[in-house]
C-alpha cells in the first residue's frame, strides 16, 4: 500500500486485479470480499495471539519451553460491518488463552 494525502491507497492495477480474479460487479461483491479479507485477517491474528502467548509457532516443537500446548479450536460469530463473521478460536491445553482480538 502505498500512503498518499494521509491515505491508504491501493495501487489501480492491484485493484483491478483484485476485482477481475474475484469476479465483483456489485457492492454487494465487494461486500463479501471485503468480509472474507477481514475474516481471515482477525483469523490469522488470533493464532498470532496464541503463538505469542505459548511462545512457540504451531509445529515447532523445538522453541517450545512450556508444557501447555494447543488444543483445538472453538468457533465464535463476531458481528461486524461487513456481516456476521465466523472465527475459530484457538484453545490451550491449560485454559489460559484469552484472545485480545475478538
């Protein structure tokens, strides 16, 4: 992104590139896609959350210095502007985890 009059602005060929390879022709379109890119944006923070708060990326087992692990997922609907959102939680083993995201 590029910063422009105190603005966050997307070049043009990205955002026609954008909007060609998923196929908006409405707001409604738009919609939907903005909604998916914020779901997964939230989603991708909350197991950021919890690799910081057990001190060690999914799968990598040799930075691990806790005993409590991971231990699935809970889904949670978050409203928002863009609609209802769908997220997985990440649980801990212990119980400790609490999201700051959601």
């Amino acid at each position: 992104m590029v910063k422009k009059d105190d603005e966050r602005t997307i070049p043009k060929d990205v955002l026609r590139a954008f909007i060609k390879e998923n196929n908006l022709k409405t707001a409604e379109d738009v919609q939907h896609a903005l909604r998916d890119i914020f779901s997964g944006t939230l989603q991708e923070m909350l197991e950021a959350e919890m690799d910081q708060n057990l001190g060690y990326e999914k799968h990598d087992d040799s930075n691990k210095q806790t005993e409590n692990r991971r231990n699935g997922h809970s889904q949670k609907t978050v409203r928002s502007e863009y609609g209802d959102i769908i997220l997985d939680v990440p649980r801990d083993r212990d119980g400790e985890f609490e999201t700051l995201t959601s």
